[in-house]
C-alpha cells in the first residue's frame, strides 16, 4: 500500500500522499466526499471566506503540511 497521511480537520479526512511522483499528490492535503478540494484552501474560506477570483492561497513559511490559519496568505 502506498505511504498515506491523513489529517482530519472539521469531521473530513485529507490525504497526501508524500511519495506520489505527482507534486500535488506529494505536497497537500486534498478531501474528497462530501467536500472535495485542498485542506489549506477549505481552511482559508472556514476562516476567512471565500477565495477572490484569481487569487491563490500560499504558505507562509512554505511548509505544505502546515495549515494553520496564521501560516496562509
């Protein structure tokens, strides 16, 4: 089975799979049902909104795992 972790944020899981040859695989937490989409991204709307059109969440300290609210911009 592949390397798998998962986070569990508001009740959902997220997986990532580190050793995926697909960077988005390897680098964020992604959802599925019932509410598909990247963890960093859900975390950013839960707290602040929705995401303007054309603008992207990133970051701050560049560490994919971590989505606390105070790491994204």
């Amino acid at each position: 089975m592949a390397n798998v972790e998962i986070r569990v944020y508001r009740g959902r899981k997220y997986r990532r799979y580190p050793d995926s040859e697909h960077a988005h695989h390897r680098n964020y937490f992604y959802g599925t049902e019932p509410r598909r989409g990247f963890l960093h991204r859900h975390v950013w709307e839960d707290t602040h909104g929705p995401i303007p059109e054309g603008c992207e969440v990133h970051h701050a300290d560049h560490d994919t795992t971590n989505n606390d609210p105070s790491n994204l911009e």
